[in-house]
C-alpha cells in the first residue's frame, strides 16, 4: 500500500481507528519498533506526519469546517508547503474528525514530496 491509498482510506474511515494508525506508521516509521502513535486519534499525533520544514520548503496547514462539499459536516485539512526554489505543493483532505482529514492531508504531502524528488 502506498501513501496516496492510505489517504484515501483515512479519507473514507467514519472515526478513528488503531489498525489504520498502524498501518501509517509502518510506512512512514518502518524501522520503528514501539507503539504506533495514535494519528487518526489526535491532532497533536496526526501533527508528527506534517513534513518538516527544510532549507527550502516551509509548510503551513489548516483545519475546520467550510460548509462546502456534499457534507458540510466533514472537517478539510489543507497543506501548503512554501518553496523557494521550485513549485509549492498543496494538499487537501476531508475527513469525519479533525485528526482524520488532517491525518490523510500530511499523508497525500509526504507523497507529493517523493513525487518531486
């Protein structure tokens, strides 16, 4: 499964879930060995997926309610990632909990970056 999928089924997912959180840490921390934080759970967690900001990359997020979208209820994450050098990369997730769209927003970033490598 690559990052985009698992977007996806974070997008889809109607409340947090552990297996989910799992699965996000195997491949974003594949070397890790403990417990998976709890992403899907928590913005504090789905925070650790944001990228981190570089020499020539710096990244900004939002998340709330816009009432737009056949579910105004659902919550949108958006990313931007501010680059000096080349393109900005923008993303943009929905989800049933704040942590769920902001989760799946991070995710589809982390992919666009290795798209741009």
């Amino acid at each position: 499964m690559n990052l985009l999928e698992l977007a996806e089924r974070v997008e889809k997912a109607e409340r947090s879930n552990e297996f989910l959180d799992a699965e996000i840490d195997l491949i974003v921390q594949p070397d890790w060995g403990g417990d998976a934080p709890l992403y899907t759970h928590s913005l504090d967690a789905a925070m650790q997926l944001v990228p981190e900001d570089t020499d020539d990359t710096a990244w900004f997020w939002t998340v709330g309610h816009d009432g737009d979208g056949p579910d105004p209820s659902e919550f949108k994450a958006r990313l931007l990632g501010a680059r000096a050098f080349s393109a900005q990369i923008e993303t943009v997730s929905t989800g049933a909990t704040p942590a769920l769209a902001l989760t799946a927003a991070a995710l589809r970033a982390r992919a666009a970056m290795e798209d741009a490598r």
